[in-house]
C-alpha cells in the first residue's frame, strides 16, 4: 500500500514538473503587420523588425518570457488574437474605444498624427487633394481608413474616392505612379518614406484626431499585460529606448 502510494506521489510530481516545464517554454506569438516601417516589418532576409519588435524583443528578455514575430493580415489581427492564433499585437496599433470593447492595450508608448501624402513636385493642398474625382489611398483596417469614410465622406460629404491597400507603403507607390493623388497614414511611415529618399512629401493633416499607439492583449491575459507594462516602462527608462527611437523613427 505504501509503495502505491509513493507511486501515485511521484507520478503527481512528474505531471506537475511537466506542466510547469511546459508553461516555461511557452512562446508568445505577436501578430504583426509585415509592411508598416518603422514599427514593424519583415527586412529582405525574411527576418522581422521594427521598432516594436526590437522593444518587444527587450521586454521579452527583461520579463522572462520568449517571443515570435508572425505576419498577420491587419484587418483580421484582433479577431486573430481573440481566435488565440496569436498572444500580442505589437505593431503600430492605435487605441481606440472600438478596440478597447475587445481588447486590453498596454500603456501608450508613441503618439502619432494622421497625414496625407502626395508626390513631392504636387501642387496640392489637402483640400485640393480631397476634392471631388481624387483617390486618396489608405491601409484597410486602419483607424483612418474609418475615420475619413465616417467622417469625410458619410458626415461632411466630400466626393473624393477611399482605394484600399493591403500597407502604406504599397499606397506611396501608387502615389509615385499617379493611381491615386495621396494616401493617408501615419505620420511615422509617411517620414519613414521620405528618409528612404522617396519622392513624396507631406501634406499635412486632415483632421483625424492624434492618436496613441499600444500593445494589445487578450481581455483575460492580465498577468502577460502586468509583465508587457513592467517592461515597457522600465525600456523607455533606458538609454537602449532611445537608441531605438534615433534608429528607427528620428532617422537623419
């Protein structure tokens, strides 16, 4: 009786030595959008990166935990993370009381504006862009995708046309080709083009609010976001965030 009993005891221990192994080597999946420099992107080698990857990649070091960069298509990236296909969004995601309903995000690290883009030689104001007859590019799935649809064109009326992309960067080329008069965006890409010498320039803004950009996380995930905001605001404490910000956003 007693050696079953020890039996039984080493087997719970083995069941319980597993499991937390198996807990340990969990890896977080972050869903990302693989064409939104300088946050996130998959360089020519097929290798992820970005601003939010190199920062996550610190948290993850920092906090005890591993992590994955996986391309997602961005207009189904939060049904993703609720489908639990991925853990995370770390990737340019602004927070915004629709995606709070869904969502928990960490506290805000970058604020951004909402601009138009135009070739460099256009004479064009926003105004002019947004005129009647104009295609005006956008990412789909993005806040500003929605925003000017609601707000442009369904409230205020404007007869411009919204043509979706699947990335900013493919909306600046149709920029430079002439398929579209501008493109609305991020700020952050916007200036990440023109310091990529291509031949674009901002318009300025079109009056979509500032917004501020966050991770998100599944509603239920609170001990991974307490971990994701510890090592957030311990990384923007540090030399390395700067460091981060000259390389990626404030790039000469």
């Amino acid at each position: 009786m007693k050696k079953a009993w020890q039996l039984a005891a080493a087997a719970i221990l083995c069941l319980i030595l597993i499991s937390h192994a198996v807990a340990a080597e969990k890896i977080y999946i972050n869903g990302i959008d693989a064409n939104f420099p300088p946050f996130a992107y998959v360089d020519k080698k097929g290798v992820p990166d970005g601003f939010d990857i190199k920062s996550l990649n610190w948290i993850a070091k920092d906090q005890g935990f591993q992590v994955k960069h996986q391309p997602q298509d961005w207009d189904s990236i939060v049904p993703s993370l609720l489908a639990k296909k991925i853990d995370i969004v770390a990737s340019g995601m602004s927070i915004t009381d629709a995606r709070k309903k869904q969502v928990n995000f960490s506290i805000p690290y970058w604020k951004i504006q909402q601009v138009l883009v135009a070739k460099k030689d256009a004479r064009l104001t926003v105004e002019q862009a947004l005129a009647a007859g104009n295609r005006i590019g956008v990412q789909r799935g993005t806040t500003e995708a929605k925003w000017m649809d609601e707000n442009l064109i369904k409230k205020k009326g404007l007869k411009f046309q919204l043509v979706q992309y699947d990335s900013a960067p493919l909306a600046i080329e149709d920029v430079l080709n002439g398929r579209i008069a501008a493109a609305a965006m991020d700020d952050a890409p916007a200036k990440d083009a023109i310091s990529k010498k291509k031949a674009v320039k901002i318009l300025g803004t079109f009056g979509m609010p500032d917004e501020q950009f966050g991770y998100a996380v599944r509603k239920e995930d609170t001990a991974f976001l307490n971990k994701i905001n510890a090592g957030l605001t311990k990384l923007m404490k540090t030399p390395y965030w700067k460091e981060l910000v000259k390389t990626y956003i404030d790039k000469k």
